[in-house]
C-alpha cells in the first residue's frame, strides 16, 4: 500500500499536520518494526544455528539403534540427518501455511493479530524445549517443527509492513538498520548463554539442563519484546477495499487468494526471476546458518564453548556487515552489492571444506567471514524485494519470499542431510552447498531491476 495515503496515527488522512506528522508517524512505527527483529532473531541464533542442532542431534544419537539409526514414523534416519531434515520438514509445513495466512492479511488487513497470534505460538514452542531431554528426539522434532512454522509464518507478517511503512528511498536503510537490531539482540543473548553454559556448574546445573534453558530463554525473549511491534504497527484497509472484504477473508477464501496470487506472478516475470535467484543462494545462507554449529561440532570437533564464542562472533560482525552493506548499496546499488557478497559466500564455503579439524582460529576466522557478509545479504535481498511487490499484496508476496528467509530454507537442508547420509562426511554435505550460491548469483545477473520495478509500478531510487 501507498504509504502516502495511509492515514496518521489520529486517524487524521492527512497524517494531522501534514507531511512532518506522517513522516513522524512513520519513524515511529519503525522503530517498532525493528523491535521484531530484536525480539525473534534471538530464535534463529541461539536455537537453531547455537543450541538446537547439537543438543537434538545428541538426543537423537542416544535413542538410536546399535547402527546409529532413528525411525520416526519408521523411516531410518542417520542420527546426524535428524535435525536437518526436521528443519526441512518444518518447512515444507511453512510453504502450505505460510501464503494462506498472508493472503488472509491482505484480504482482512489484520496483520497485527496475525502477527501476534503466530509470534506467541512459535514462543510457546520454544520455551517447551526446556523439557526436551533424555531420548525424546520425537518431542524435540515436533516443538521444532511448531516453531519453525510459526517463525517463518510471523515473518511473513512482519516482513509485508516494510513496503507500507517506508518510502522506497528509506527502504534498503530501514531493512537493515532491522537485521542490525536482530544481531544486537542475538549477540546480547548469546554473551548470557554463554555465561551460563560455563558456569553451569557453579549454578548447579548440568550442562543438558543449561542448554535446555538457553533454548527456553530464547522464547520467553521473543515472547516479551513481541509486545512493542504488535503496539507501535498499524493495520491498514485490507486489499478487498470494503468493510465487507475482511468479513470474506475466511479460510476459503484465503486459498482463493493464493491460486490468484500464483497466476498473477506470471505477470511479473521479473519479480519470479528473482524470487528462484533468492530462494536459491540464501537456501545456501540459511543451510550455512542453521547446519554450522552440527559442522563445527561432529566435524572439526569443536567444544561447545567455542561454537558459542564463533557465532557470537558472528553476530557482532553481522551487524557492522548490514550496515556496512548497506551503505555500499547506496553507492553501487542493491542488486551489485548482492552480487559481491555471493562471491564471499563462495569462496567462504569453499573454504569451510579444507578448515583443519580442531583449529579454533581458523573456525572463528570463518566465522568472522560470515558474519561480515550475512546481514548485509539477507537485508539488501529483502528491501529489494520490496521494490518488486505489487502494492496491497506485501504479505502474500512475502509469503513466497519467505520460504527461504532465516531458517526456513528446505532444500538446502535435504541437501545437506542427503549428503551426509550418503557420505557419512560434512566436509562433502558442507560443500555441496555451493551450488546454491553460484546458481543464484547467474539468476540474480538476469534480472533487470529497473524494469521489474516499473512492471509493478513501483517508484524507483536514485540507485538500482
């Protein structure tokens, strides 16, 4: 939607005093926007990329059979693929949630329930893992999956405001000024995790029971700071235009939405090239994010402490990165920017396959490559994006962006997880990712960003 026609925070069409008030309104409601990054970033750092993928791979080791097999649902898994195909798993559940809830919000215009609703489901399920110990690999899949489907789900919801409460001028600094508080967030939690988890036993704690708290901590964080975006956003008029619309936008007719939305997106080609260029090299990204943790651990044989003390590395640069890159975008343009850093991750990958097994500071060396390039990509790919939505459609276009935003990537995983298992090496399911990135880097040069902007009749920046 417009943001120039949306009404001011008195209900005042013309934003009260004009154009300061509405520019004024706008501010605050995104510095609200940024406070959900602060409050669910902290869930793709310390569970799924620090904690989770360790911890339920152990319980998974612990229930398996005398060969290192699992059988949920009876299928044999290899103890070690168990995280990653649940991450896919959870996935594959998100891409059949995800775009009905975001049709029903542009239908109804009530993102910020939505938004709420989803956000307090994916806390709960969290703050749950607490209980995950001994064997229970099966409770430990189910919680993930809940979670993971309700993180991307909450994501599509906040990501569909950006195009509605910025201009596109402000967008790629506004998205990632966002991924900036997110990693704040992730690196403050994580210096407290790590606390705990080196002083667990002056706390009288196991070290089981410390992760299982930093798992549940990380929901009870997401849980509290949900509450300033859900009071600073505004819904707007959903895109069925009357009152009556939102009173449509049932279950049914949120499906309706949908199969529309997948036959309008063939009137945007350039829009879908770049929506298979994202899904392809940041399913690369997220696989990196979410996997890092199995790698350092079963593979270089790095301590939990050092995993920790890598990704917290991470996070700290991937907040000068975002900004950093941010800043070239307004020099070079979004889409070159993108471009170099899929060189970076390139090349980092490539270098995680020859890293010496039990050398930490060739580990945080890499982590530190990483954490340089990782939110600057993620928020460049998502405010440009932005560009390329058709107005009063943001969620349901995002619905589709998101089914490989922060991790929720699927094929990457499967990947992943398949290699491992044919291998039994995660130097070759590590590598194999680079495919992701090269393929998404040859898409992404195919797609003329003026153009698809203008396809959506959106307003063009000085720079693309």
């Amino acid at each position: 939607m417009d943001t120039e026609t949306v009404t001011g925070t008195d209900g005042d069409p013309g934003g009260g005093s004009g154009a300061a008030a509405e520019a004024a309104a706008r501010r605050r409601e995104q510095r609200g926007w940024y406070f959900y990054d602060w409050a669910n970033s902290v869930f793709s750092t310390s569970v799924l990329t620090v904690f989770l993928g360790p911890y339920l791979t152990e319980v998974a080791e612990a229930a398996a059979d005398a060969a290192g097999y699992v059988h949920p649902l009876g299928l044999p898994v290899r103890a070690g693929s168990y995280f990653a195909y649940v991450v896919s798993l959870s996935v594959l559940l998100s891409v059949l949630v995800m775009p009905l809830v975001a049709a029903v919000a542009d239908r109804s215009g009530r993102k910020r329930p939505l938004l709420g609703a989803f956000a307090y489901l994916g806390a709960t399920a969290t703050m749950g893992m607490f209980f995950l110990d001994g064997d229970r690999y099966l409770l430990g899949g189910a919680l993930l999956v809940v979670a993971n489907v309700s993180f991307a789900t909450a994501s599509v919801i906040y990501n569909s405001f950006l195009p509605q409460i910025a201009t596109p001028e402000e967008r790629d600094a506004v998205s990632s000024r966002g991924w900036a508080f997110g990693y704040a967030a992730g690196a403050l939690v994580l210096v407290a995790n790590l606390a705990l988890f080196l002083g667990h036993e002056s706390l009288g704690v196991t070290e089981g029971t410390a992760v299982r708290i930093c798992l549940a901590s990380a929901g009870l964080w997401w849980a509290i700071f949900t509450i300033v975006p859900l009071r600073r956003l505004r819904d707007r008029p959903g895109s069925a235009g009357d009152a009556a619309g939102g009173a449509r936008a049932s279950l049914g007719g949120g499906w309706r939405q949908l199969a529309g939305t997948l036959r309008e997106l063939r009137r945007y080609p350039l829009t879908l090239l770049f929506l298979l260029a994202y899904l392809l090299y940041n399913d690369g990204v997220q696989t990196v994010i979410t996997q890092a943790s199995v790698f350092g651990s079963r593979e270089l044989g790095m301590d939990q402490t050092t995993l920790i003390g890598a990704i917290l590395l991470v996070q700290v640069l991937a907040v000068v990165g975002a900004l950093l890159l941010g800043r070239l975008a307004v020099r070079y343009g979004a889409k070159r920017t993108i471009l170099g850093s899929l060189v970076a991750w390139t090349a980092t990958v490539g270098a995680g396959y020859v890293l010496p097994a039990g050398a930490p500071v060739w580990f945080f060396v890499l982590a530190a490559a990483i954490g340089m390039v990782l939110g600057g990509t993620q928020a460049l790919s998502r405010s440009l994006f932005a560009q390329l939505v058709p107005p009063g459609k943001e969620a349901e276009y995002f619905s589709l962006y998101e089914v490989s935003d922060r991790g929720t990537s699927w094929l990457g995983p499967l990947v992943f997880g398949l290699t491992y298992q044919l291998t039994g090496s995660y130097r070759d399911a590590i590598i194999s990712l680079v495919i992701f990135f090269v393929l998404g880097f040859v898409l992404l040069t195919r797609v003329p960003v003026g153009r698809a902007m203008a396809a959506v009749r959106a307003a063009e920046p000085d720079r693309i």
